[in-house]
C-alpha cells in the first residue's frame, strides 16, 4: 500500500471514529436519549456537518424540549457553538407546526411527511435568524442548517448558556423593555417577520442587553396570524414587565406604534 493510500484509509478511519464517538462528551443521563435523538439519517447529518469543517466537537445537551434538544458544540478553534436538532418523532409537535408555516408566503409546496416538515422548520428558523440579524436585532448568529439540524452561534460561556429573562431578571428593568421593544419594531418593519413567541423564556441578557432567541414559529408580516401573534407577544412582554414595576405602553397603543397605523 503506498504511503498516500495509507493515509486516506487512516483519514477515513479517524472520521468513521468520530462519528461513532462524537457523544463522548455527553453529561450525566444524556445517552438515554441520545437514540432518540440521533436516528440514523440524523447521525449522518451531524457527521456530515464534522467532516466539512463546521463542527469538530458535539458535547452535551444544554437544553431539550418536545420538539428539539440543543446541543453545545465547538469549532477546531474552541469557538462555541449550539447545534439545534429537531425530532423527527415529535408526532404531537408536527399537528401544530402546519400553522406557522402554511400562509408564510416564504414557504410554498409543503411537503407533509414528518421528516420534510422538520427539514423545512429547521430552514423557517435558520432564515427567520438571518433576516432578524441583518435587521440589527441581537439574536444567536444562524451559522449553516442541513436537513433537521441547525447549526448557530452559542450565547453563554463554555458550555453554559446565558440566562434567560425568567431565570435572572434584568438589572434596569425599563432600559430592558426600552430595548426590545425597539427590537420588535425592528422584527416588523425591516425583517418583516414576527416572533410569535416571544416571552422572558426566550429572551438572555447577555453582554448585560437582551437577546432574543428561538424563532422557528416565527412568521412573515403577511402571514394571517401576523397580527394576533404580535399582539400575543406585546401582551407578554407588558406583563412580565409590569411585574418588575416599569410603567409598560399599553398594548394596544403599542401595537400601533410597531406596525406604523
């Protein structure tokens, strides 16, 4: 065998070994669900994401909910990472998701099989990041998306994500409210989309401002439930807010105010 063959064989046996190990890292209790997780065409997704460069390391969940886990994650340089995957078993979460995308003039041709709805909620966030970024509104950098898995940039330090509105409430509660309701106007007017569910358990403090996050339900300005879901969010922020004593807008003034009637 010559030296050149030699090495491609010990290349490709290196990645096959990543592969297979590439939950080494994994916390306490995390491999009961690892399969769950990580079905097979998921595996190789992941694989595929370590091979090209995007991914060197996949360590352990750092959050997990009905229709994805988020995984922490790093580059060959040690930069963090969170890796989103969404269930492709989630039946329940597929019934509901139909109505954020269906009336999204951005999303047509839908195909209703799970694993295509999942691919195609994995794309909706992946765009909705990108367009609330170019739109100046703090939300995780979206990084590169393949099938049920979103790659994206990492809010904490080192494995621990930053705190969420819920977990630590803000040091200047008005400063914070000022803010983020400059970043729903931002979310309308320049990226034309809406959150859809934007609460204090979807928004960090991080570099002490707040920073939004999870936005795969949320949806174009044109969709039918744009405004009723602005709405929701107004209602939501106004009422963890009054709770913190600032003297909120009220909600239907507002809303006013983010839609420019």
């Amino acid at each position: 065998m010559t030296n050149k063959a030699r090495e491609r064989l010990t290349h490709r046996e290196k990645m096959v070994e990543r592969r297979d190990k590439m939950l080494i890292h994994d916390r306490a209790n995390e491999r009961a669900t690892v399969e769950e997780v990580f079905d097979q065409t998921t595996r190789m997704v992941v694989f595929d994401l370590l091979n090209s460069g995007i991914l060197y390391e996949v360590n352990g969940a750092v959050s997990s909910g009905k229709e994805a886990k988020v995984y922490w994650a790093t580059t060959k340089e040690g930069t963090d990472l969170a890796v989103k995957i969404y269930l492709t078993s989630s039946a329940e979460f597929k019934k509901g998701m139909l109505k954020y995308i269906e009336g999204d003039p951005r999303f047509k041709n839908i195909k209703r099989d799970t694993r295509s709805l999942m691919a195609l909620w994995a794309q909706k966030e992946f765009r909705n990041l990108r367009e609330a970024s170019e739109a100046k509104v703090p939300v995780p950098k979206p990084i590169a998306v393949k099938s049920n898995v979103v790659v994206m940039e990492f809010i904490g330090k080192a494995g621990t994500p930053a705190p969420s509105l819920k977990e630590q409430p803000p040091k200047n509660p008005q400063r914070t409210y000022s803010l983020l309701i400059t970043y729903i106007k931002r979310l309308y007017k320049k990226a034309k989309i809406v959150h859809g569910d934007l609460s204090e358990y979807n928004i960090m403090i991080w570099k002490g401002k707040p920073l939004i996050f999870d936005l795969s339900q949320s949806v174009s300005v044109e969709h039918p439930m744009a405004q009723f879901m602005l709405n929701r969010d107004i209602v939501n922020l106004n009422r963890f807010f009054s709770r913190l004593n600032v003297n909120v807008t009220p909600t239907e003034e507002l809303h006013k105010l983010v839609v420019g009637k």
